[in-house]
C-alpha cells in the first residue's frame, strides 16, 4: 500500500530501540516531534485512538533509549497509550493497519512481537504483571534485569493497581512503576486518589526544592553504609513538604516526582539514575493527553479516539447519511435511565469511568445528584449498587460487558446470593469490532445465566430495551441483567411508550414451517434478513425472539418443539455455555428430540475488525445464517442479490 504520509528523517531510520540508541540525547526532542507528527498523520487517516498515546511521547522514546528493551520488561497498562512503542520497535511501516481486520493489534500483544512482553486491554494490571515478571527474574538469578510498568492515573484507582502496589512494597523486586499523571481515563478522573494527586503536584514549595534534594540524594545514595540515612532523609523531607505522608511511600516504594513528563531530556537522566537504586520505586509524570495537538489537549475526552478527521483543520468525519439514522444503544439507555429516575425518585445511576460511553453523562447532567461515577472500579461499583439497593433503592449499574468480568464474585457474592434488586445494565455486549478479544462482550450470557436469582435478557431492538429497563425497576425482583450491544440499533422511531414485558416472555416475530430460528438480542435483526433471504428462495423459517436467555419462555418452546424437528439458535455471544446450549438443556429436561444447531462466536478468541468482518468469520452474518438453514434442510444455496 502507498502511504499518504512519511516518517521524518530521524524516525525513518529507527527500527527498533537499538537504532534510537545510536542517536545523542540532543536529538531525542527531534524523534518525539517527529514520533508525535506520525501518530497524528495515521490516526487522521486510519483511526484509533489518539490523545493518550499523544501524552506519553517523551516517556516511551526515554523508556526505550535508557532501558535495554525487550530484556528489559516494559509493560503498559490498558494499551490506549502504546502506539508510539509500536512505532519505535519494528511496526512503524504497517502501523496504518493498526485495528484494522489481520492488522497490527489495537493494545500490545505477546504474539505480535517480543517487545510486547504482556497483553493488556483492561486496565490496571500493569504492577501485577511487571512484579511477577521481576520476581522470576530474582528466582532465575537475573539480577540486572528491569521492569518497568507504565500506569494512568485513572487506572491507578482500580483495586488490582493497589493489590499490586501493596505486595511489591513488601518485595525487594527490582521494578520501577512510571505513574502517568493526566487526570484524565476517557472522561476527567473522580476521587480521593485524584486530589492527592493534585495536591503533590501544585506544592510550590515541594516542587521548589526537589531538584535540588534530587541530586543531593543520588550522591549520598551511591555511598556505600549511608543508604538508610538516605531513605530517612528524603522520607523526612517530602513528609514535611508534602505536609503528611506520602501513601506511595507508606506503601515501600521510594517515591520520585513530579517530573514534567513532556521534558525528554530530563526523564532520561532520572531514568538513568533510578536503573541504579535498588527495590520497587515509583516516578511520578504529570503530562497531557493529547499533547502537541491543540484541540485533542482542549477536549481530552472527545480526542480519546475521534475516528477519522483533518489534521490540519480537526475536523471529525462523519459519514454523510441524508435518511435519519437510528440512534447508538448507549444513547437509548441514556435518555431512558433519565426518564425512569424522573418518574421514580428511587432509580440511581453507577458507571465505572465510563459516562460518555455509556450516555451515564446524560442523567449526570440533569439528576446530578443521582448519579455516581465511580472511577475504574467494576468491582466496587457493583458493591455499591448493592449497598444502595439494601436501602431500597433501585440502582443502574452500567458496566461494558468485558468489564463486568472484572466484577463477577461481586455480582454473585453480594447481588446474587442477597437477592438484591441491582440491575445490570452491560454495554458493549458481543463482538465490539475494532478493540478485538479484550473488548468483546462474548461471555455474559454463558456467566450469567448459571447464577441463581439472576434474570438475562436482551433486546432486540431500542424499544424492547427501553421495555426491559422499565420492567426491570418494578417491585419483587431481584437481580436483573440487560445486554445490548455497541453502535446503532433499528429504529428511527425509537421512543415509544414504555410497557412491562412480563418476565421470561419471548414473541414470535414469523410463522413458517420449514425450521425454527430461535434468536436473544440485536442478532434476531440478521434473522429478519436473512429470513427475507430465504423466502425469496421459497424457505419459509419461523422466527422467534426469545428476549430471556433466563427465564425461558416455555410456552414458546413447546410449541417449536411440538412443531419442528430442525432448529437454529443465533446468539452474539459465545456458544459454549450461552443461550443455545440454555435451550439444549430445556430439550433435554422436556424429553423432546430434535436436530439443534447453535449460531453464535465459536470456543475461540476473536481478533479484531470492523463488526460485520467479524461476523462474517462467524458465520454469525445474514448470509452465513441463512446458509446455514439451507445446509440443515439440504437446500442448495441460490444467487441472491443480497450482500454484505
């Protein structure tokens, strides 16, 4: 492919840490410049996301100019902020194809090069992965080795990050944690952690004398017997200046910083230094998101990943549509959630960090006091949403489907086994597209649907989940989980009168005789397509929307069971476990006989794409469904115009 942008004279040279090396520190504000110019170049073009990778320019170009990569372990959290490190080892020339079907991975990943030593997507892993690599390399004698996890502040107030951070503290790990101070997750980051933060780094007097107890402290540290008096002394001086303890350091860790973290020169001298001090230390950066691209540093949260647009201009592309498009999923919960806590004071809303992507931001702006933005937590995020039910309340808990993994004991520990009236509100459920396996929600019906107490469901469309949300705030039930997926729905008319579906109740969308299709969720929207499909070739399916992955609705499968002999399941969600083999269980207990074929994601992990690439490798598309009724009857496929 001919690229519409090229690197600049030093980056074009720079395949790997080792050519980076060859240049003098003088010129490494030139590579950033220029590695900054390339994100924003194929970004513009290609896609992706863009402001947290912007931020950490100067820190990955001093990263892999100190350290001796990839002996040395580097391991970044989530990933947003990596592709200046894709850049600089090997990636540069097929970086355009990053989260593109078959391209370069959208987070580091171990299996597309050495230098990315662990797999990340979620966040906050980072401090656990590098002490568990620091702690083998002790074990196996390889004592020089470094381990450096880079971590978002935002990431910072999950409980794992904190878990990490407590047992590295008590180790003698040779791990240097780089904490990215931005204030900034997706949306502006919440909390305790954050005013702390923010009061280290505007200590005027703290941030007057560090360089100067900085150097002081790195002379008396390399004399051999003063090391304690060293500790002391810095320990003493940043507690006096910081006016109270410094919880890093009441955790073990010598605690280094603030440092501007867009200042390349100078992280590589303290990087230098810190290669040399002995046991688990933490280099405190304050930096920008989005920095070096004006409007990305003004809308940090927009610029997170704004699609294509004109680098010169900022301009985001939209896809020209003159028809009225239906509405993002997200959108709908939104703006339902608002109507439901306006006519029932009892509905509050909970979002892990995720507002925006969620529309959590639309109750948040007009019942305020009603809504809660918890940071990156998942698991205290459903905790919470148990505690406010324990006083009647009726909280919305809305978490992506792949994050709510992160939270499962607490949804079975202190929702399920209380029978407690939270409802689970998962976004981003089945295959999200372009973020790959970290992000697709390919899980909930399987995890969910094993635990008692708990209600499943899943719409079809943005009045059937403005329909469930309603039905899911009224009195005597108890767990209740509702999952959709990302993107558009259906409907133009969406906001329609809101009714309470009764509990378990699937609907017949058509009547046919030749098989059965049996579909939960948005998928049952290929069904209709490809049902149309199949009827221009004289193959007449019934089409049921079962709406309950559990309850069941019985009634309905007596009568496809007592009728057909051949049925089709269709779920976006994993076979193993999902709703398919829900209805293989029901066959089974009910003593029927029939011939069952599940459509849904196979027992494997799938990369990433655009959405309908990834269905297509399904099998999961409208052509790929009604192919496979005409493999289950033995009807030979027709040309139809019909394509995707």
């Amino acid at each position: 492919m001919q690229l519409d942008f090229e690197p600049g004279p030093l980056l074009k040279n720079i395949n790997s840490p080792a050519d980076l090396k060859k240049l003098s520190i003088e010129q490494l504000p030139q590579v950033c410049k220029e590695l900054r110019q390339y994100i924003v170049d194929v970004v513009s073009v290609h896609g992706g996301h863009f402001g947290a990778s912007l931020g950490v320019v100067e820190l990955t170009v001093a990263i892999h100019y100190v350290f001796d990569t990839p002996t040395d372990q580097l391991v970044w959290d989530v990933g947003h902020q990596a592709y200046g490190h894709k850049i600089l080892t090997g990636r540069r020339d097929n970086f355009y194809t990053n989260r593109k079907y078959k391209g370069v991975a959208p987070f580091p990943k171990r299996a597309e090069s050495i230098f990315d030593t662990f797999g990340v997507g979620h966040s906050s892993t980072s401090i656990s992965a590098a002490l568990g690599m620091a702690e083998a390399s002790r074990i196996k004698g390889e004592t020089k080795k470094q381990h450096i996890a880079v971590i978002g502040d935002g990431a910072m107030t999950a409980g794992l990050a904190f878990e990490g951070l407590n047992n590295a503290g008590t180790s003698k790990a040779n791990l240097i944690v780089v904490l990215n101070d931005n204030n900034m997750s997706i949306d502006p980051n919440v909390g305790a952690l954050k005013d702390y933060l923010t009061d280290i780094t505007t200590s005027h007097t703290y941030n007057k004398l560090r360089n100067d107890a900085w150097h002081l402290l790195g002379k008396i540290n390399k004399i051999t017997g003063v090391q304690d008096l060293a500790s002391k002394l810095e320990h003493s001086v940043k507690t006096l200046l910081l006016n109270g303890s410094n919880i890093f350091e009441s955790l073990k860790f010598r605690y280094f910083g603030p440092t501007d973290g867009h200042d390349v020169i100078r992280m590589v001298k303290i990087l230098e230094d810190l290669k040399d001090i002995p046991g688990p230390k933490l280099f405190h950066i304050k930096t920008i998101k989005g920095k070096g691209y004006k409007l990305a540093e003004e809308d940090q949260t927009k610029w997170h990943a704004p699609g294509l647009f004109d680098k010169v201009t900022g301009e985001i592309y939209k896809t020209p549509n003159p028809q009225p498009k239906p509405p993002k999923y997200q959108d709908v919960f939104g703006h339902t959630l608002v109507e439901l806590a306006k006519a029932n004071p009892k509905i509050v809303g909970i979002t892990p960090a995720m507002p925006s992507g969620s529309s959590m931001n639309i109750m948040m702006r007009e019942i305020p006091e009603r809504a809660f933005d918890v940071g990156i937590a998942e698991q205290h995020a459903v905790t919470f949403s148990a505690g406010l039910a324990t006083q009647g309340l009726i909280p919305f808990c809305n978490i992506y489907s792949s994050f709510m993994q992160r939270a499962y004991d607490q949804v079975i520990h202190d929702v399920c086994i209380q029978n407690l009236h939270v409802v689970l509100c998962m976004d981003r459920g089945g295959l999200v597209g372009a973020d790959g396996p970290t992000h697709h929600g390919s899980f909930d019906f399987a995890f969910m649907r094993c635990l008692p107490n708990m209600i499943v469901s899943a719409p079809m469309n943005e009045e059937e989940l403005r329909n469930l949300m309603f039905t899911a705030t009224q009195e005597g039930i108890g767990p209740f989980s509702i999952r959709y997926p990302r993107g558009e729905g259906v409907m133009i008319d969406w906001k329609t009168p809101l009714k309470n579906i009764p509990i378990g109740k699937g609907q017949k969308i058509c009547d046919g005789d030749d098989i059965a299709i049996l579909s939960i969720g948005h998928i049952g929207n290929f069904v209709v397509k490809a049902t149309k499909m199949l009827n221009d070739t004289e193959v007449y399916p019934a089409h049921y929307d079962m709406r309950f992955v559990k309850p069941l609705d019985s009634e309905i499968l007596h009568e496809v069971f007592g009728k057909h002999k051949n049925i089709i399941t269709v779920e976006d969600g994993c076979v193993e476990g999902g709703f398919g083999s829900a209805i293989l269980e029901w066959m089974a207990e009910n003593n029927y006989q029939a011939n069952v074929v599940r459509i849904g994601i196979p027992d494997e992990f799938i990369e990433h794409g655009e959405p309908m690439e990834l269905y297509k490798e399904c099998n999961m598309h409208p052509e790929g469904i009604a192919q496979k009724v005409r493999e289950v009857l033995g009807v030979k496929a027709v040309a139809n115009p019909f394509t995707f």
